[in-house]
C-alpha cells in the first residue's frame, strides 16, 4: 500500500467552475476524513465517512460542496460554483475505527481566480 | 478562540539546538498527535500520544493529561527539521481532529 493518494495535487480554475476532487485511502482503513487548510492555519475538519456513510459534516461544508463515498473505498470532494474564498489546501486522512493514528495524503491544492 | 493553543508560533534557531514546541488544549481528549508539515502541504503524523512519553531518533513527544499540556523536543537540531509542526487533539465522543495553528520552525546552518 502507498499510502493515502490525492489528486490532482494542484488545480487552478476560474470563479464559477466546478472542480472535483479524490481522495485514495490506505485500503484496510474505514474511516476518511476531509480537512481544509488556508495560509497560515491549522487545518479545518470537514467531513468524514465510515465506509460509504457520511457521519459527520462541519458547517464549513456550505450547499456548494460534496463529498461522496460510493463503495466504502475511494472518496471523491466537489466544489460548485467555485469562489476566491475556497482557495486552499485540501487534505484526506484516513483511519482504521477504534485506533487514533491518522495516516495524511499530500494534499489538493485549489487557487481559484 | 481555538481549543488548541501552540507556543510559540514562529521558532528560529541555530543548528544544534535544542528545541521545544508546546501545546495546550482545554478539554479531555482520547489521544493527541504530533504532525510536521513541510512546503507543498503534506502532512506526517510522528506521533499519537494518550499517556507519557514517546521518543523517535531526535524527536521527543511529551504529554501531561492532568494539565491538558503536550510538547514536542527536537534534539540537535538541523536545517531539515525546518517545517511547520502541528498539535492535533481526538475529543472524547468524537472522531475528528481538532487543530492548533502549527509552529513554524527554521533551522538557521
């Protein structure tokens, strides 16, 4: 196993467009959470799921995002109708329920112009 | 105000020395991590604490439950230890990480 694997790893896009990206967990882990990271914070929950079931969205998860699961494996984060604002790192992590040890992807970074 | 607080925010110092990082959260947590962040994003775990004491190499990881108080010391340091490390805390109930805002440290040869 490879680890956690993002892609893309950088995607720029003009205001208004859909982007969408996935996230590859490591393939014995269960759970795999969303985070964002803008400049010069500490990343942002956003969502995660138990296999395919979304449990837990963070109102920083406005209309414009989802995130799906389909098959308890891969997960994918769409953003519609990009703006300025959602600029930034975006992180998957994964783990396995009942253990605290998170495993991070590289990150997606989005710039939105 | 964030649930996790990191000390100090920026660290510059020379090769060699010995550094700390602290971290503070205010409520009863499952475990805490360790993550050090370099340029480009990526994010890896050193360590997951719930109790005591861990060392890696040159890295130390301490934790005291009764004060809600974690530190991070690097030995020896050197310029590839320049990054950006990050207290994460797991709530009691909850599955999530919380946090802190990371410490920039830079490793001056």
């Amino acid at each position: 196993d490879t680890g956690v694997s993002q892609n893309p790893r950088h995607k720029i896009t003009k205001r208004g467009q859909n982007v969408t990206f996935r996230c590859d967990p490591i393939s014995e882990h269960n759970r795999l959470y969303w985070y964002r990271q803008t400049l010069g914070q500490g990343p942002e929950f956003l969502t995660y799921f138990q296999n395919e079931a979304q449990l837990e969205k963070s109102r920083l998860l406005s209309d414009r995002f989802s995130a799906e699961r389909p098959k308890g494996s891969f997960s994918t984060l769409e953003i519609q109708r990009t703006e300025q604002g959602d600029s930034a790192m975006y992180l998957c992590a994964s783990s396995l329920e009942g253990f605290y040890g998170y495993t991070f992807g590289s990150g997606t970074r989005l710039t939105v112009v | 105000k964030n649930e996790v607080e990191q000390s100090p925010q920026n660290l510059t110092a020379q090769e060699g020395e010995f550094i700390t990082i602290n971290c503070s959260y205010s409520v009863g947590i499952s475990a805490l991590h360790w993550l050090q962040q370099h340029p480009g994003g990526g994010i890896v775990s050193l360590f997951m604490l719930s109790s005591g004491k861990k060392k890696h190499g040159r890295l130390i990881a301490t934790i005291n439950i009764q004060e809600k108080h974690s530190s991070l010391h690097i030995t020896a340091s050197h310029p590839r230890d320049s990054a950006v490390y990050i207290c994460a805390v797991i709530h009691f109930g909850n599955e999530k990480l919380t946090f802190g805002t990371g410490t920039r440290l830079t490793i001056i040869p």
